[in-house]
C-alpha cells in the first residue's frame, strides 16, 4: 500500500513540530528511522535543525544519504526543511561537509557574504543591528521561478526562520522565493521534483500549514 508521505527520521529534524502539522491537515504520513520503512510512500519531507556535519553522519549511517539521492532521482518529490534544506546542496560551510549534492551550490554563514558584510557595517553605523542567527517572522518575495508550495499563497506572507547559514545555489534560477535580511536571502528553491524551504513551513501558522497541503497535492 503506497502511503501519502515518508518522513525522514534522521536524529537531527523537529519531527515532532512536523507530525503536529500533518496530524492537524489529517494527511496520511509515516515517521522512519530506516529507509527500507519508507519503501512505499509517494513524497518525502526531509526536515532538519542543527549542525550540517552531525545531519550528514547520521544520514550516513543510516543510509539514508543513497535512499534520498534514489528517490529523487526516480522524481518522487522530495522536500527539504531549513537544515534539510541546505543539505540537498554540495557543501556546507559548518563544519566542512560534503552533502548530498542534488542541487550545485554551497551553503555559506551569513558573514562569509560580501553583501551581508557590507550591509552588516551600513546597519551598524545607523545603530540598526542585524543579529545572526536570523530568527524570528520574515515575508517572502516570489521570482520568475513559479513553484507550486506557494499556490494561494500571497507573496509578502510571513515566514518564520531560524538559521545562520545561507542558500547560495551556483544556478540562481532555481530560487524560488526570497526574504530580506540585509541582503536578498534564499527562502525557497525548487528543481523539478526538488522542493526545499529555508524556513519551517510547520511553525509557520496557516500559510506553511498551506505549503504542506500542498506539498500533500502535487501532482506524482
């Protein structure tokens, strides 16, 4: 029986936020551990907190890191949450990790930037300070790039972000979806079957309980 949506369970993801979110929108998922349980499911929602080089180890050990790069290839639609977000990309500056390489570009910490850095130092002379990590309600701005997370969903909705490191794809076409936080900030990205927000739609009130239903409702 082909069940609607695998979550990976990998030591390293706010399971339990994402589970209150699914079980509140009543859509039929499954919590694994193991990637022989998600075996049968139609999408996989791949979310993270935390440290890039513990995630990557785990999903390692796991074997995850071979299941994930499988399905996605077979173009099941695979969804990356803030820390699961950056790791679908090549590297990460935390730590110096390899990750999983399904989009090319390199995470990089907010003040390895040029544009923060700039930005950081005009902030500072006016007594506005930007503080890393950036936390808390931010809204997005779409791009040219129009992804089906965001149906009905209007641009400028806030988000809620918690992050220091940065999305920097070396295709920027693949960006759909932007904040501001002293520069323009990759919120979202999206690649054929790949999804993946910087932000965590389930703490996100109505709007990302909106971008997980509809998620829920791609076409397969």
């Amino acid at each position: 029986m082909r069940i609607m949506i695998g979550v990976i369970d990998y030591k390293a993801g706010n399971i339990q936020s994402v589970k209150h979110a699914l079980d509140f929108l009543k859509i039929e998922y499954t919590v694994a551990d193991k990637p022989q349980d998600l075996k049968n499911v139609c999408r996989i929602m791949f979310p993270g907190v935390g440290n890039a080089a513990y995630a990557m180890a785990q999903i390692k050990k796991t074997g995850f890191d071979s299941f994930i790069k499988d399905r996605a290839g077979e173009g099941i639609p695979l969804l990356g949450i803030c820390l699961g977000s950056q790791i679908l990309f090549d590297y990460s500056e935390e730590d110096d990790t390899a990750c999983l390489g399904l989009l090319a570009g390199t995470i990089k910490h907010f003040m390895n930037i040029p544009a923060f850095k700039t930005r950081l130092n005009e902030a500072d002379s006016h007594k506005t300070h930007l503080k890393i990590p950036h936390m808390g309600w931010n809204d997005i701005s779409y791009t040219e790039n129009i992804c089906p997370l965001f149906k009905n969903i209007a641009e400028h909705s806030d988000m809620y972000f918690v992050h220091s490191y940065v999305i920097q794809p070396d295709d920027e076409s693949v960006i759909c979806a932007y904040t501001d936080y002293g520069m323009h900030v990759p919120a979202a990205v999206h690649a054929k079957n790949i999804y993946a927000c910087q932000f965590h739609p389930e703490k996100s009130g109505n709007t990302g309980l909106r971008i997980l239903q509809n998620f829920a409702e791609l076409r397969v």
